[in-house]
C-alpha cells in the first residue's frame, strides 16, 4: 500500500510474510497466491507491498538462477503486489518447533550473515517497482549480547565496512538504492537506540542505519520522540520501521494476569520481558523465566511478544497499540517522515493463544482468519496514518 506524506514523499505500507513458514522459492510463491493476493483483494487495493522473508535455501535458489527472479517479479506483477522491502533477520527455520536463541545466528561476526545481506539487497534491486525511491533490507543488531569477545567485534566491524560498499557498488551497478537496517532488540548487543548510537557510530549513514520495531522499543520502554530524536542527533536513518505491538500487564502479581501470561509462553519464539520499577529496568529472556521468579513483578511488565495491531489481548492483559500511533507520529507525522518505509510485523499469529486468534481444530489459524487478521492490521495501520496527514494512493 502507498500513502503520500504532506511533503510529497510516497510511504510504503507493507506486510512482513514471515507471518508465513515457507523455506524455499515454490512456497513463497504459493503464498503471494494463498494469503497475499486475497489480502489485497480484502482491502480493496490496487496493489499491496509484501516485505519479503527469505529464507537462506529460498535466497540460494533465486541467485542461482536468473530466471526464477524473473518468474517472482511475474508472479508479483500479476497478484497486484509490490516489495521495496525484505526481512533478512531470521536466516532460516524461522517457524521450527523451537526458534529461541537461534535466530541470531549467523550473527555479524560471521561471513555467512555478510552474503545472505549483500545477496538480499540485490535480489531486492531486481524486485523494486521502478518508481520506488529506494528498497530498505532489515538485519538482526549484530549479535545476541553473550560471547561477544573483541575478535567478533572487530569482524563485524569490517563485515559493516564491506556491506556499505557492497551497497555502493550494487547502486552503481544497477542505479537501485538499498539501505540495510540494524533492528535494536531487547537482549541483543543493540538492544535500544542509545546502544545503536554508540555501536554503529562508525557506519556509512548513506547506506546503513536502523530498523526500528516499535514492539522492541516499547518493551524497552522507550520513549519514541526520545528515540527517533537521539537518532537524528546523531545522523543515524530510520532506514525501515516496523509497525508493531507488544504485550504488557500492568499488575503482573494479579493471579488472572498471571494465569493469563502463561498461555503467551509458548515454546518456539523468545519471549523477553521487562519490567520498569522505580526508574530501573529489570530484564529476563523469556516469560516463562520472568513467570518462574526471575522478576519480582512489583511494576507493569512488557513482553516481547508481537500482538496484532488492531486486537486487545484478552483482559486483565493488554498490547501497546494505545500507544503506537505516537510513535507512528514520531515517524512520519512530522514537517518530514524519518522514514518512508513502514512494515507490520506480527509474526506471531501461529503461536497466538486461542482466545486471541481462534483456531479451529488446533495448529495454526485458517487461511481465512489469518487473511481477515492481516488485512484488519493493515486497515488498522492505514487509518492510523491517514489520521496522521497522509492520503491514501493505495486504491489507484
């Protein structure tokens, strides 16, 4: 979806397909005609973005051979859909039985991660529509924090060195921008934007900055106009921002909070949690830990689980969505976006508890569910940007 911003500038509203647990190149075109088409249909536009994930065998298969990137524009073109951006983060088995920790691997000190990004970004550069701007790849933020020794850091240093250039050589090439995106992440060695200030100080800010998930940085609890204006001081771009809500309680020592919480700790994602008490943040790795014990529970706790857009979570719990549209503001409601490329990320909706996302028959939503739940965040988002000033091109 495009929505224009008072200033003339074209925003791209997308939806991030990692929603979806394809690994190679058939299933992710299967799911351009399963879910992604009958959501554009839904909302009545005449086409709609998808922010690509792509897992390492999909990637591997498409710069293999010329023609399978040419069949993905085809099938793009045809279903009425557009991709100006690509989730790089998780490499692959990102809907495994148990994801957890390993999705940070391979992290930046690794080669690995370096070839998936620059392969990403020019797949990305075949795909753009040829009116867009730029195309934007989004990255893990560096490293899961342990073990991060000076030998990792200084590989990872030269690794961001080499996909700055990478970047440069690929817009020389084929006059098409991408601009990679380092994702804060509680937990992680970027977890806020006061650590992405000072780790990626030394980064060519014309072809790298951050992806900020507005989920991550509200469980972080962060304050948006502080952390859009810490970037700007320090002329790091809002490369990409995802539109996204976390879980909170407010009084996680309420037994029916609790008993609430544990149908959100499920098994396959990391479930970071944190809580604000008496100015300090307390912080564990995952809900169940943070349910065991491991946070005394005295203040409210938010949740790194990624909750749809336009739904509550069943009370006595809620999701950040009251507070989303100020970040949102934060974005793209000033005299100038900070950022022109906007992807909702719920991921979740496989793992959601039942009463938040029916399931009938147990596993995963259907097809129909999961297609109403993605079009209602996207109608939720575009709403919510019209509100802010911008018009709505989506329909043209």
């Amino acid at each position: 979806m495009r929505l224009r911003h008072p200033d003339g500038t074209v925003i791209h509203l997308a939806y991030c397909t990692n929603v979806h647990p394809a690994e190679d190149l058939d299933g992710v075109l299967a799911q351009l005609a399963r879910y992604a088409e009958p959501v554009r249909r839904r909302l009545g536009a005449a086409r709609l973005g998808v922010g690509l994930w792509l897992s390492r065998t999909a990637v591997t298969e498409l710069t293999a051979d010329p023609e399978a990137v040419a069949r993905m524009r085809r099938e793009l073109d045809a279903r009425g859909l557009e991709v100006v951006t690509l989730n790089a983060f998780p490499y692959q088995g990102f809907h495994a039985g148990s994801v957890k920790k390993s999705v940070y691997r391979p992290d930046w000190s690794e080669p690995a991660r370096l070839d998936h990004t620059l392969d990403c970004a020019r797949l990305l550069a075949a795909l753009l529509p040829h009116d867009a701007a730029r195309g934007s790849v989004s990255t893990l933020p560096l490293a899961w924090r342990e073990e991060w020794t000076a030998d990792r850091a200084d590989r990872a240093a030269r690794h961001l060195d080499r996909l700055a250039q990478g970047l440069e050589a690929l817009a020389a090439d084929t006059g098409r921008i991408v601009r990679v995106g380092f994702e804060p992440e509680p937990g992680c060695l970027i977890e806020n934007t006061e650590q992405a200030v000072r780790l990626l100080a030394a980064v060519d800010p014309r072809w790298l900055g951050v992806c900020l998930d507005c989920c991550h940085t509200a469980v972080g609890f962060e304050d948006g106009a502080t952390a859009c204006a810490r970037l700007a001081a320090e002329g790091l771009p809002v490369v990409k921002a995802q539109v996204s809500c976390a879980l909170t309680v407010d009084d996680p020592q309420d037994p029916a909070a609790r008993a609430a919480l544990w149908e959100f700790a499920e098994p396959r994602f990391l479930h970071q949690t944190r809580e604000s008490l008496g100015g300090r943040l307390l912080a564990v790795d995952d809900l169940p830990d943070a349910l065991g014990g491991a946070l005394p529970g005295a203040g409210p706790w938010r949740i790194h689980f990624h909750t749809p857009l336009h739904a509550d979570p069943r009370p006595p719990l809620r999701s950040t969505r009251t507070e989303l549209p100020a970040m949102l503001a934060e974005l793209v409601g000033g005299p100038s976006p900070r950022t022109d490329h906007l992807e909702v990320e719920t991921y979740t909706w496989s793992v959601l508890p039942s009463a938040t996302a029916p399931r009938p028959g147990g596993g995963g939503p259907r097809d129909a569910d999961l297609i109403d739940g993605i079009a209602g965040e996207l109608a939720w988002a575009r709403d919510t940007l019209t509100r802010l000033g911008l018009k709505d091109e989506s329909t043209r």
